[in-house]
C-alpha cells in the first residue's frame, strides 16, 4: 500500500484503495470548481403556510462557511436556524435550512454578504441530518497528469464495489486537518488547560508566545481577523485568569461538541485504518458485524442491528464510533477499535465530560466503506470533471484523494 501523506496520517488516515500512482492535480482553483447540493427528504412538504409549520430555505453560498451564514440567517429570521451539515467554505453549495421557532420571520427571501436564501415550502418539523439522503457533487480538477482519466476510472469502479474507505476527511480537523481533533482529545480526558492551549495555537509566533506565556490580554491585539473563536477564549482569559472551564464555554456549545466529535472521527480513521491493513474486506456484512439494511436507492443504509442478529441480503457492515455508550461485541472491527482506544490512553466512558456534561458524546454507527451513485468523468486537455453523488456525511476529498494521491492535500485543495 502506498503510504498516505503526512496531514492525512495525522487525522488517522493511512490507505488508500487504489493502487494507481500519483497524478498531478488541483481541486477547488475556485469556488466554482466545486459544487456541492444538498438532496432532502420533502415528505410532507407544502406550498402554503399553516400554524405550526416551519419555513424551509434553500440556501446557496459560496466563499462562506455554514456556521457564518446561519448567524446571518438567523438574525434575518429572528430565530435560530437548523441546517442538516456543514458545507465547505471554498466551495459553492447549495444547502437547505428552518428556522426552529414558530414565531420566526417568514420572507421571501434573505440575501445575505456571501449567500442568499430563498422560500422552498413548508414543514411540520425544523429540518434534521436525518432530513438529508445525498449530497451531489460537480468537482473540476486542474492542471491534472495525462493519466486522470484512469485514475478517475480506479476511484470510481472501487466505489461502486463498496471498496473505497469511508474516511472522514481533512476538513473534518479544521484547516488542513490540524485542531480540533487536539481539542476534543483533551476534552475528553479532562485536560481543560490542554483544550485552550490546543485551540489558541497555531498562530503567529507572537500570538503562540503570548498565549503559552499566558498573556491574554496582548493576545487579543495579535489574533489576526477571523479568528473568533480564539478572541472568545482570550477575552475570557484576561478577564479571569485559569478559569479554563469558563473560557471554553465561551466557545459556542455547537462548536465544543464539534471538537469532540472530531476526536471520535479521529479514531474511528485510525479503526478503519487498521482494519485495511489487515486485509479486511469492508465492501460486505461478515459474521460478528454490527450491520444495517440498505435502502432502495443504496445511499441509505436504515437501522442498526446487533451483532448477533441475522442480516438480511446486502447487509451493510457498521462500524462503531465510540462514545460512552460503546461496547466492545467482539467484532473485527471492535478489536480495531480497542487498538485505537488504547494507544490513546482513553476509554470510552471518557467521552462522558463530568465537568461539561454537555459536550458529552454516546457514540454512533458509521459504515466502513464510500456509497457512490451516478459517478462519471469527462478529460479536456489538463482538466477533468467529475460528477457523482455521495450518502449523507460522506466526503468528495476523501474519493478524490484516491485520484490524486497528493503529498501535500492542502495545496492539491483536498483539506
């Protein structure tokens, strides 16, 4: 197996499925060069409004993220806003969201600095990540290898076979995969000291020495625009000095439980990561899997069976992300997930946060491998694009990554 780049070894990230070589290759040149859409469920959905209905917006962006823009929206609408996932900032998407009050503010339409939102229907309940059963995707890549074509075709073949890893991706770990996952660790063993130090590096070398020197108050006048949450954590800090827990709850809950999330992530890389250098086949239901069934249109995968459970025909194989609710079913993915947990020196009652019980996390299921629909490619000099649509919380960089294999994501624009 070729070895993965360094910034993808450091999330967990260590396969890949093809075996083709390297190919030259830029994503995401510009926004345009990367479109993503949201495919929701409208069941239920209608024209007009009734009391107790929500409104639904279609929102398409670019060169914001989703975090920004629901702020936007919800100052727009008068309430807060639930989206089904985030959607990269250097992209175009098109995504869908509801206010969660009943007594929001209804228009038309909202035109925001970077987005603009527009009136879909109506329905019965805000919009949830169960709401979402694909993302489609239209990627140009620039500048490839004369091969791009094959290396397309590689990717693209594995996929449907279930063999391409369902990794989660750069941006999972913040930019070019370095942070949150940091965060999250130390959260999650308690180290509230360690959580700020992990989320205020990184900086200039001034703001870095203020910030382990413990000047909070100059690091304020060094953190560049942008860097809000820092300014949050900061601005607490100089005010009351080691109060570590009170400077992370600063930070906005919504973006704490990301952190945690992203160690899961982290170690549910390192699970999967381990089980294909094992030579496990991830594409199928094995005896002693946690498993789900597919749904018609093979994005969906309903339910979570137990391991002791028979499966039906194309049972899906599950793997766990672990959460205080974990258990260990003796699984060959377990055993990968036990490896992981212990070269970390946690437990999976760990990520039960006595002192911020609400960034808590129970844990999950996540199948093990990408689920591709409608794939296709087309090459035009040094330009390729390609189009196919992915289940809900998957990653186009992480089936692009076996195109292009790239040493450095960030530059390759796959982080």
């Amino acid at each position: 197996m070729m070895q993965a780049a360094d910034a993808e070894q450091k999330v967990g990230i260590f396969c890949y499925a093809t075996e083709g070589p390297r190919c030259a290759g830029r994503a995401k040149s510009t926004p345009a060069d990367f479109r993503v859409e949201e495919v929701i469920d409208t069941a239920g959905m209608t024209a007009n409004w009734e009391a107790g209905r929500y409104p639904l917006y279609r929102v398409e962006k670019a060169s914001i993220d989703t975090m920004h823009m629901a702020g936007e929206l919800e100052a727009a609408l008068r309430s807060r806003v639930s989206y089904a996932g985030m959607k990269d900032s250097r992209a175009v998407a098109v995504q869908y969201a509801t206010p969660t009050s009943l007594r929001s503010m209804r228009p038309e339409r909202v035109d925001g600095q970077r987005f603009s939102a527009t009136l879909a229907g109506y329905l019965g309940r805000p919009l949830s990540r169960a709401s979402v059963l694909a993302n489609r995707f239209v990627v140009v890549l620039r500048g490839c290898c004369p091969d791009v074509g094959a290396r397309a075709s590689e990717a693209f073949d594995l996929a449907a076979a279930g063999k391409v890893p369902n990794y989660f991706g750069l941006q999972r770990f913040g930019s070019s995969g370095r942070g949150t996952h940091e965060v999250g660790r130390a959260l999650v063993k308690g180290e509230f000291e360690g959580a700020v130090g992990a989320l205020l590096a990184g900086g200039s070398v001034e703001a870095s020495e203020a910030a382990a020197s413990g000047r909070y108050g100059e690091l304020l006048g060094l953190l560049p625009p942008g860097k809000d949450v820092e300014r949050m954590v900061a601005r607490s800090l100089a005010a009351r000095p080691g109060e570590w827990v009170k400077a992370l709850r600063a930070v906005p809950v919504k973006l704490r439980r990301l952190y945690v999330q992203a160690y899961q992530s982290f170690i549910f890389n390192r699970t999967l990561s381990a089980a294909l250098e094992r030579g496990e086949d991830i594409s199928s239901y094995a005896p002693g899997d946690n498993w789900g069934e597919r749904g018609p249109d093979g994005l969906v995968v309903n339910g979570v069976r137990g391991v002791k459970e028979a499966p039906t025909e194309g049972a899906v194989p599950l793997v766990q992300l672990v959460g205080y609710a974990y258990r260990d079913y003796g699984s060959r993915f377990d055993a990968c997930v036990g490896e992981a947990l212990a070269s970390e020196g946690v437990e999976p009652r760990s990520f039960y946060v006595k002192d911020m019980q609400e960034v808590s996390s129970e844990g999950g299921f996540r199948r093990p491998h990408l689920a591709v629909k409608d794939s296709s490619f087309h090459v035009e000099g040094d330009d390729a694009s390609l189009r196919f649509t992915l289940a809900r919380g998957q990653y186009a960089t992480v089936l692009l990554r076996e195109v292009l294999k790239p040493v450095d994501p960030a530059a390759s624009g796959l982080a």
